[in-house]
C-alpha cells in the first residue's frame, strides 16, 4: 500500500514545481481513498443447516488478493471498501457473495452444496473435479460407511460401490477381502490401498474414524497412473487435515455389544447317541458281524453316558464387547495447521476364549504454506495385539470343532491335564476337539507394531509450474508367540511334555518411498492443460526370525530356554523398484475432456530382460449439457459421456521367482558307491513377467434438477493375460514341487454398474437416498499350454467358464431296496438307504467322470442402498446391502450329516430306514462304503441374501455452552437382519481360496452388534 510519506516523496520527485496544488490535490484524494479501503468489516459465518459457527472459512474481496480466514468461533475481520464485493467460500457449502455498501458488520449463513459434481476428488498424485473425470472413480458415502462400526476401513467398502466385493468375519481383527470388478489373478486379487499418497497392502493399522474422503479407482484410465500396483484397483484414503483457527477438539466413545444371531441346529445327546448307534448297527449289519455299540451310547452299558448333555453353542458364545474411543485436535495457522488423533479399539471375541483384538493408532498430519512454499508431514503408529484362534488341522476352525464337539463330552474334567474335557477311545470312540479347553490353554498371540512417517514440499517455481519432494518411511516389526504346553484334551488330542511346544517368530519390514512430481497447469482461452511427470524410486527390505523349542513339563515357564531342545533359522530379502509416470489431462470449454497416463516399472521382483514394463491408458469425456447446438430443458442439469481404455500390471510374485535353485551337496548311489552332485531343488521360469491386465469401459452420467437427481451407467470389459501359475512338470525333473509357475493364463471379466442418487436438502426434512447395483461376468480364456482344468475343493477351473465354478456329484435320490442298487449304475459299497448318483456319461458306473458343474462361486450381481434423513435434532439412516447369483458349499452342512462319531445336524434324525422311506437323507453308516457324503449338490446352496447392514438413530443435544461447541448421541445396530435360505450362520462369509472358493468349512459368523455412542465437539 501507498503511504502518505511515499506519495509526497513521489511529488517530490517525479512532479514539476509549478504543478504542486496539482500535487497536493492529490494527496488529499489518495487519503480519503484510504481512509475508505481503511475500513474493518466483522461478522460470523455460520452453518445454515444447523446454525453452528464454520471455522475455515475463506473470504476474499473479488477481483483482488485480499483473503481473511474465520477462526474456531466462525468469527472474522477483513478491511474493504463500499464497493468491495466479499465472496464467502467453504468446501461442501455454496459460495455467498455480498456487497460491502454501508454495512460494517455482515454475518453470514452458508447452505449446503447438494451440487457433488462441484466435489474435488483425489486421484492418482493429484485431485480433479469429480465434473472432470473421465475414468471410472467412485467416491465413498462416508456419512453412510462410517456408521459400520469396524478395525479395517476396507470392511466399510462393503455395499457402498458397485463392483467392489468386500468378504470378511466375525473373528476379532480378522483380515478382510476386498475385490474390484471381479478376479484378475490365480494368485493376490486385493486392491492397492493408498493412504495420504502412501501406498500400503491393506488399511489394516489405520483407524478408519480418522478418514476424510475414499476413493475407488475401478479402471485403467484411472489406475494407471499406479502402473504394476494397479491392477486390482486402487483404494485412495485421505485423512483429516489440519485447518486454520482455534483449536478444535473433537472425542468420540462407542461401545456396543456383539452376539450370534443365529445357532446351528445340532442334536443333543439323545439324538447324537440314536444317530451314533444307528450308524454303528447298519456298518456291521452290512459286515454280517454282530452289532457293536459304543459303551458310552449303549443304556445297556455299564458305561452309559447319561449324565452329560453339553450344548457346545451355548457353553461357547458369548456376549463379546466392542469399544472404539478416538481424541482429536485440529488447528492452527496458514503456516502450520495440524490434525492430532488418538484411537484406541478393542474387540472381545463373542466366543468363551481369550482371542481378542487390541489396537491404539496415533496419526499426526501438519500442512502449512509459506509464500509459494507449501509444506507437510505425517506420523503415525500403531501398536496392535491379536490373540489367535488355534487350528489342529489347517482349515479346522474354531467354529467347526465347536459344531462338531459331540454332546456327551463335559466341558470341563478335574481329572485331565489342563482341567478340561475330553473323549476316550473305547467309551465314545468319537474323535471331537473341546474348542474351548484348546483355545484357553494354548497361547497364541500376535503383536505388531508400525510407523509411518511422510515429509512433502512443493514450490511454485512460476505460475502454474510446481514441483513436489514426498518421502515416506513404512515399517512394521511383529512378533508371534505360540505355546503348546502340555495337556489332555482326550483321545487323539493328548500333547505329552515331549511334544509340548514354543514357536516365535519374530522380523520386521520397511518400505521406502521416494517421490518426485513436476506439474503444470495452464489455461489459455479456452483451453485448459494440466500436466504431471514424476519419478518414483521404492525399496522393501524384509527380516524374519523364526525359534523353536520343544519339550516343556506343565510347570515350566513358557520360554526358550527352558525347552529340551531349540533351533532356529533366518530369511531375508530386498526388492527394489523405479517407476517413471506422467498424465496429461486436457479440456476445451469444459465441453471435451481428455486424459493420458503413463509408467513405467522396473523392479528387481523379474530377471534382467523382464524387469522393465509400460503401462498406459487414455480416457475421454464429452459433457453434451454444455454443448450450445441445443437447449436443454431447465431440469436437466447434466449430461456427461466418459470413456476409457489401458493396461495394468500386477507384480504378485515371490523374490528370486526367476532363478532356479539346485542342491550342490546331494549324491548318488552308484553301484553302492556315493558319488557327489547336485541335484534341482526347484525348477523356475527365468522368463516369468508381469501379469498384465486390459481394461475399457463407456459410461454416462445424467444430473436432473440442479443435480439434487443423479445417475450413472457404465459397461467394462476387463482381460488379464499372462496370468502366473503352476503348470505340472514330469517327475523326471526332479523338482519339487513338480510344477513351474510361468505366465500361462488368461481371464476376462465383464459386467455393468449403475448408481443412483437423490438429495432433498430443501426442507426442515432433509434426506438422502442412493442405490448401486452391478453384475460381474467371469471367464477363464486360457490355461497352461494345453488347456488342462485346476482342481479345487469341489471346484473345477476350466476355460470357458468361472474360475473356481462348483464340480460335483448329483444326487438324484436314496436307493430303496436290492433290485434299485442292481439295476442302477454300479456304485461300489451301494446298500439299501444309499445315496444314488446321476451317472452322467452314461457309462454303467459312478466314477470322478461323472461330476458335472453346479455353478458359480462369484456373485453375478451385487447391490446396496442406503437412506439418511435429518428433522430438528433428529437424524436416521440405514443401509442395505445384498449379492446373488453363486453357489456355496456348505462343508460345514456335510460334516454334520455324514453320520460318524462327530455331532449331527438335526436333518439327519430323518434318516432312512426300511419303515422310513419318505426321506432324502442317507442311513448313517460308519466308514461311509457308498460315499453319501462325497462332494455332491446335496450341499450345494443358494448364495443370495439381504442384509440390513446397519441402522442409526441420533440426537444432537442442543447445548448453549462456550466451552461445549455440539454433542450428539446416537444408538447404532450392525447386521441387524438377514434374508437368505442358506443353512449356515452367515452366506457372506470370507472365504477366498481363488481356486477354491464359496467353501464353508466353519466360517466365523458376522456377529449382530448394538452400540451405543456419543460425540461431542470443543
């Protein structure tokens, strides 16, 4: 500014003598200018919706660069003149504009902006207006998904955008599956998760309270900027940010209490005791031997069992608590603002154990700005604690043993080692595991501890030109104890003090990233540039430590030293990338939108001929609502066409993959002579390369009325070649395992995506409603060199079809007497009371040759719908969210019902007899001869189902307090209800074997869970 001592020197100097009145004319005029620019403007700009003060909220006099900022209190001051129009701008709420004239205090009501095309979204190492995209990215509801109360952010995906498939458990800390737009691999199918620009595996350690936006980048027009990693799609997580003013506190508490909604109907011990002995008497009716009961089932033994009647449902679930606590601060300046969270989270596991799951996450995010240096940093850790449920045999669950647990055994006995109950062999001759003596005695706990840090620059070194430092630091150390001590847990589980047992494994990892990012914006006329170049430089170092030591006595302390006898062994590696990206995105009259993508990746993963891939895309988008050859109606607000096509790559494979490894100290005997060699110890494709995926979709989106209606529809068709797996090498090879695993397959996924959404803000009654509905189509094009199918757990992966498609038997009814078992295709160990097989090629006998597929395991369509509406204090919401069209194989169905020693579903109970012939279910037999419960359609299920996800009702507690800003409590219920057919607990349960898949051997259901909670701002 001017001052009055400059403009008289000015005179001074620049002026003739005789023009000084002209001079001091001047002066005089200049000071009554300033004394007018001079003048304060106060006020408070408020929320219009709930009339609460809006801290951050931008005013600047148009056309000039003069800004102010509003503080905690919604408070601000600005100096202006009569004629200065004050433009008063917040994120999420329409901009104001008001003449200055007389008025020296001016307060300020902003509405919502119902407007979501205005949203800035964040996409790959940069942001765009969500009106500009021209790839498939969806932005997340997180007023909706955030009322999932969850450890893992991922789980919150679920139902929220089309084509995204979310699988997860019941079980405290479980992991959680997440698959964009179907299976585009044999091996890893989950999303890239990118977190404040850092890329991670999973979101696992984050707390998913301290999100700001999620985005899911579902194509290549979009993801390619991620090249390798991008293949699966792309998860984009923002965190709050710090913004300007007074501090503002924020504490949110919710604690809500999880149960089993559903139990299994299994028999209790009368009826385990008539199946049992019924299945006893027909094995050796058919042996011709004399009948045989067990002693602990026969009431005419002396070692009848009558006594113990144990519902293993109801001794093992329990009221589990889950409990989420988080603290934030946000303040600060225009040259350091800063977001501070503490979350702390723990779950009780629902099941009498002491498997729970604890996290405390810290998350400090500070961004300032000095000039045209723009600066910011984040640091966070978290320490996480995980007791793990205990598997005797790989895939036998907790839930599986207690639905298999037979009813006659305690669950507790003085009398064992270890205080718990257990079967014997000449009693029950039942081989049943006491899940919860198992779970309690052995310790199996998991910690982990992570840190990541990120430091960013950028400098606007001329206008429009920017360029960006990022360097992030991700490491993450654990360690897993896991003691066997000794114990009697009955016949078959007996742990003797030579076999008790101490394993620990402990390692670290750390990931590094260094990123370089040039950009540039440029507008000229009509025509708008923007354009990104970087290099990205990574490294992953790895360190795993594993001990073990066995032989404890029940008294010793559960550690290494006080085993008989210990050994160990070490593992490491390094992998290193460099990465090259560029983007190119243009638009003309914010008609024609363009964008271009490109990366290339080199990493140290592939030999030195494949180490190096281009990934590219290009996408285009026609907005025809802005186009002048036509006048739209007034209530169509926007017409967008979108279409897109690249290539993704995917880098899932171990160290080393590349380079065959062989024995140089293995011998051989020749004529009883050992002659030294070397021998192969596993044979490797040295050109194994990255898998590749080819990615297109068109799409169009249409705004009515002022855009408070939108809709969009979109087509994909996404090919994956070059796809990794194991393809059988001879024996003569001498490679274990015998097979390679080389670039031999190929896939195609194809489906269509439709969104809908209202928005009625208008009213005292405001809602929202939304809607996603998509179908996924999955195709095997090529396996191996010759075509040769995969099998899997009751599945078959074929070319042509669905990978992981259901392959089994198909009953076609029970066997009624001799002359049916004669006169029907040959089943060996076929009696009367049998299951009866198609014979599908028509050859006279039942064999492998004769299963036949029984359809898809992926969903073929997937939905959710969510409702939020608010009147005065009172808000509600509830979200729907269901899937269908697969199959799933109830294992857990068929283990109850194969009529052995282990528990019984309470189907079984109308078992076929001579005088009970009206029934499809088998006579039990021990041994099974005729195989009934082979993998048959008998347990083939309906995967289709409804779920009320959650359903929240609030208060906002009007407070009139200086020191309390809001508060709101509100009542929170999560899988409230179910619609579907299915036997099980649960259809949506998390099993994802890729080959063998929709296979429920005893998933941990998805407890129903009512929370109670309340937020209250500072």
């Amino acid at each position: 500014m001017i001052t009055k001592q400059k403009l008289l020197l000015y005179c001074n100097f620049l002026l003739p003598k005789t023009n000084w009145i002209l001079a001091v004319l001047m002066l005089l005029f200049s000071v009554n200018q300033m004394s007018a620019q001079g003048k304060t403007i106060t006020g408070v700009v408020t929320s219009a919706q709930d009339n609460l003060p809006l801290p951050g909220v931008n005013i600047i006099i148009k056309g000039t660069k003069t800004v102010a900022t509003t503080g905690f209190d919604g408070e601000y001051s600005i100096k202006a003149s009569p004629n200065d129009v004050l433009v008063f701008s917040f994120i999420g709420f329409q901009n104001k504009e008001i003449v200055v004239g007389s008025q020296s205090k001016i307060d300020v009501a902003l509405g919502e902006d119902t407007n979501k095309l205005n949203e800035v979204v964040v996409i790959g190492y940069g942001t765009q207006k969500k009106s500009d995209l021209t790839g498939s990215v969806s932005v997340v509801n997180l007023e909706s998904a955030k009322k999932v109360v969850t450890y893992d952010a991922a789980k919150m995906l679920q139902g929220q955008v089309p084509g995204v498939t979310v699988q997860s458990s019941g079980e405290p800390g479980g992991f959680v599956n997440v698959k964009i737009r179907g299976i585009t691999s044999f091996s890893n199918n989950n999303p890239l998760f990118v977190i404040d620009g850092i890329m991670v595996d999973s979101p696992y350690d984050f707390a998913p309270g301290e999100i700001e936006s999620m985005q899911v980048l579902k194509d290549a027009s979009s993801a390619a900027i991620y090249g390798v990693r991008g293949a699966n799609g792309v998860v984009i997580i923002t965190t709050k940010k710090g913004k300007q003013g007074k501090m503002d506190i924020k504490f949110k508490s919710i604690v809500g209490l999880q149960n089993v909604a559903k139990k299994w109907d299994v028999t209790d011990r009368v009826g385990y005791q008539k199946i049992t002995s019924e299945a006893e008497r027909n094995r050796d009716i058919r042996a011709g031997v004399p009948v045989s009961i067990a002693p602990g089932n026969d009431p005419n033994s002396s070692s009848y069992i009558s006594n113990v009647d144990t519902d293993w449902q109801k001794e093992s679930f329990q009221t589990g608590v889950v409990q989420n606590q988080a603290l934030t601060f946000t303040g600060g300046a225009e040259s350091i603002a800063y977001s501070f969270n503490v979350d702390y989270f723990k779950n009780t596991s629902y099941i009498k154990t002491p498997q729970d799951y604890e996290r405390l996450s810290t998350n400090l995010n500070l961004n300032g700005k000095k000039g045209k240096f723009k600066y910011g940093a984040k640091i966070a850790y978290t320490q996480s604690d995980k007791e793990i449920f205990n598997e005797y045999n790989a895939g036998q669950t907790v839930v599986s043993d207690i639905l298999g647990a037979i009813p006659t055994m305690p669950v507790y006995d003085a009398n064992r080692l270890g205080g718990y109950g257990g079967t014997d062999n000449l009693t029950q001759r039942a081989i049943s595991m006491n899940p919860i003596g198992y779970n309690n005695l052995i310790d199996n706990n998991g910690k982990r501890n992570r840190f990541i840090g990120d430091v960013w620059g950028e400098v606007e070194i001329v206008k429009g030109l920017k360029y960006k430092l990022d360097v992030s630091y991700d490491r993450t150390d654990w360690e897993n104890r896991k003691f066997i001590p000794p114990s009697d847990l009955g016949w078959y589980y007996i742990t003797t003090n030579d076999e008790a047992s101490l394993d620990v494994e402990t390692g670290n990892e750390l990931r590094t990233f260094l990123n370089n990012i040039l950009t540039y914006e440029v507008t000229l006329g009509k025509h708008k540039f923007d354009a990104l170049a970087g290099w990205i430089q990574e490294k992953r170092d790895y360190h795993r430590y594993n001990m073990r030591g066995v032989g404890f006595t029940p008294n010793d302390i559960p550690m290494l030293q006080y085993a008989d006898a210990r050994n160990a062994s070490e593992y490491k590696f390094t992998i290193t990338g460099i990465s090259y990206i560029s983007r190119l995105n243009y638009s003309y009259d914010d008609r024609y939108l363009v964008q271009a993508n490109f990366r290339q990746d080199k990493t140290s993963l592939f030999s030195e001929k494949n180490n190096s891939a281009n990934f590219y895309s290009f996408s285009g988008g026609w907005k025809l609502s802005n186009e002048k050859f036509w006048t739209l109606p007034e209530w169509i607000s926007n017409i967008k066409l979108r279409g897109g096509y690249g290539t993704l790559g995917n880098n899932t494979i171990s160290q080393y993959f590349f380079a065959s490894t062989v024995n140089s100290f293995a011998g051989y005997d020749f004529n009883n002579e050992l002659a030294p060699g070397t021998t192969v110890v596993a044979a490797l494709d040295p050109n194994v390369k990255w898998e590749k995926s080819t990615n297109s979709n068109v799409g169009i989106e249409l705004g009515f009325l002022n855009n408070d209606l939108q809709f969009t529809a979109e087509y994909f068709v996404k090919k994956s070649d070059d796809l990794l797996l194991g393809v059988p090498l001879p024996f003569s090879t001498g490679a274990f395992p015998a097979s390679v695993t080389t670039n031999a397959g190929s896939m195609k996924n194809s489906g269509v995506e439709f969104t809908a959404a209202y928005s009625n803000h208008h009213h005292k009654f405001k809602y929202d409603i939304s809607a996603n509905f998509g179908t996924l189509k999955n195709e095997v094009t090529k396996i191996g060199v010759n075509g040769n199918p995969i099998y899997g757990a009751v599945s078959k992966t074929e070319v042509g079809r669905s990978v992981g498609e259901m392959f089994a038997w198909e009953a076609v009814g029970i066997f009624q007497n001799a002359a049916e078992v004669a006169s029907s295709p040959t089943q060996t160990g076929a009696a009367p009371g049998d299951v009866k097989f198609r014979d599908v090629n028509g050859d006279g006998i039942i064999t492998d040759a004769d299963r036949t597929f029984q359809g898809v395991t992926i969903p073929k369509y997937g939905f959710g719908f969510n409702f939020i509406a608010s009147y005065s204090n009172f808000d509600f919401s509830m979200f729907w969210q269901g899937a269908g069209g697969n199959k799933v194989f109830n294992a857990m169905y068929r283990n109850l019902m194969i009529g052995q020693y282990t528990n019984h579903h309470t189907d079984e109970l109308n078992y076929w007899t001579p005088t009970n012939t009206n029934t499809n279910i088998p006579a039990p037999v021990i041994g099974d001869p005729n195989g009934n419960s082979r993998d048959s359609n008998r347990f083939i299920e309906s995967g289709d189902y409804v779920k009320l996800q959650t359903m929240e009702i609030g208060y906002n507690i009007p407070i009139k307090d200086k020191f309390i800003e809001k508060a709101k409590v509100y009542l929170n219920g999560q899988n409230l209800l179910i619609i579907s057919k299915y036997k099980g607990y649960d259809p949506d349960f998390n099993s994802d074997g890729l080959l063998s898949r929709g296979y429920d051997a005893g998933s941990f259901p998805n407890p129903r869970t009512i929370s109670l909670g309340v937020e209250v701002s500072f």
